[in-house]
C-alpha cells in the first residue's frame, strides 16, 4: 500500500499569534477556532493543515532528555483502517517509535519519530468490537 500524505500539522506555541499571521498570508482560517488548542484547515482535495498548541508525550523520553520538546510540523499519513496503522506500526516497532493509542475522537494513531526526531503521525479509523 502507497502512503498518502493527508495533513500536515504546526506545533504552536501561540495559536492566536499564528492564525493571525496565515490568516494574512491567504490561508482561509474559520473564525470560530478563537481560543481552541486544535485548529483543522481544510485545503484542497482530501489534504488538510492542523495547528496545535498542545505536545504529545514521549512514552519513555531519553536519559537527561525533557519530558516534552517542542514539536515542528507534523506529517499525518491516513491508513484508513485500525489495523492497518496497528500492522504498519508492528512492522516498524524494532526501530523504538511508539505505541499506537486511540484518540477521544475515534480515530487511532501511532506517533513515530523519523531519524531526526521528526514526528511522523499514522493514522486510520477505529474499528468498533461488535
């Protein structure tokens, strides 16, 4: 299966500050995202840019290493399905990249870092146990 880049996420520190200044560059921000720690732009085709003022955790940081670094962007690749990101992630667990985790908005992800400390975000749907 070919990855498809489907968002790209900002680590903000000050989302009003950032807002401001896309919404200056012509990125069409909806007003109502005042005040929220998560902000979803939708682009053209299925692809979307995400700002986020909030760090996802490192589950075991480094020796002498802060709990929480500041994150850049963010790639999201959508794997459509729960197992799918499961088996991408049993496939990439020997490499030390983290636990998949189910989001509270029913989704779930696994956050795996490339070579350079990058974050690299998959991504699929919860499939619900019947």
């Amino acid at each position: 299966m070919a990855l498809q880049l489907s968002m790209v996420g900002l680590a903000v520190k000050d989302m009003d500050r950032s807002l401001e200044l896309y919404r200056r560059l012509g990125l069409a921000v909806p007003q109502e995202s005042e005040g929220q720690p998560h902000i979803e732009v939708k682009m053209q085709g299925d692809f979307t840019l995400f700002f986020d003022t909030r760090t996802i955790p490192r589950e075991h940081p480094a020796v002498g290493e802060a709990e929480e670094k500041p994150r850049g962007a963010i790639f999201e690749y959508y794997l459509k399905t729960q197992a799918a990101v499961e088996a991408k992630y049993a496939e990439l667990l020997g490499y030390g990249y983290h636990a998949p985790f189910i989001f509270s908005n029913g989704m779930c992800f696994a956050l795996v870092e490339d070579p350079d400390g990058n974050p690299i975000l998959l991504s699929g749907d919860v499939e619900h146990q019947g």
